[in-house]
C-alpha cells in the first residue's frame, strides 16, 4: 500500500485510517466502499474533501452515499 485516506468525525473527532493502493479515483472509491461495510446504513451523511484527482469519482461516492442510507427503508 502506498497511500492512506483518513476520515475523521467532527463532532467526537473519531479518526480512521484506509490504505489505499494508490491516489486514483478508484483507490478512494474502493477505500469508502470498505469504509462502508463496517458501519449501518445512513452512518455518513455528508462529506467535505480537496480537490484532489482521487475525488474525480464524486459523483459515484455520493451515489453509494445515497443508496447505502436508503437500504435499510
């Protein structure tokens, strides 16, 4: 691995650290989809990132954003 994202909590300052393969856009995307998998639906709400080309799949995060807290309706 040679790169991590890290997610933090704003409220509790909750903080985690993905590896990730690379800084691609399917690296981060990848990374959030295994963030994912260990917390229930509707966890995250919202997200604040940089401009940085590992965000270029936003669109497809925010969709799995969506579908992942609608899941449990």
């Amino acid at each position: 691995m040679a790169c991590v994202v890290t997610f933090v909590e704003r409220k509790s300052r909750f903080y985690l650290a993905v590896p990730m393969e690379d800084r691609s856009a399917a690296s981060m995307e990848s990374a959030i989809r295994a963030l994912h998998l260990y917390f229930p639906p509707g966890t995250f709400k919202t997200a604040t990132t940089d401009r940085g080309k590992e965000f270029s799949y936003h669109e497809r995060i925010r969709l799995l954003q969506w579908r992942t807290a609608t899941d449990s309706l």
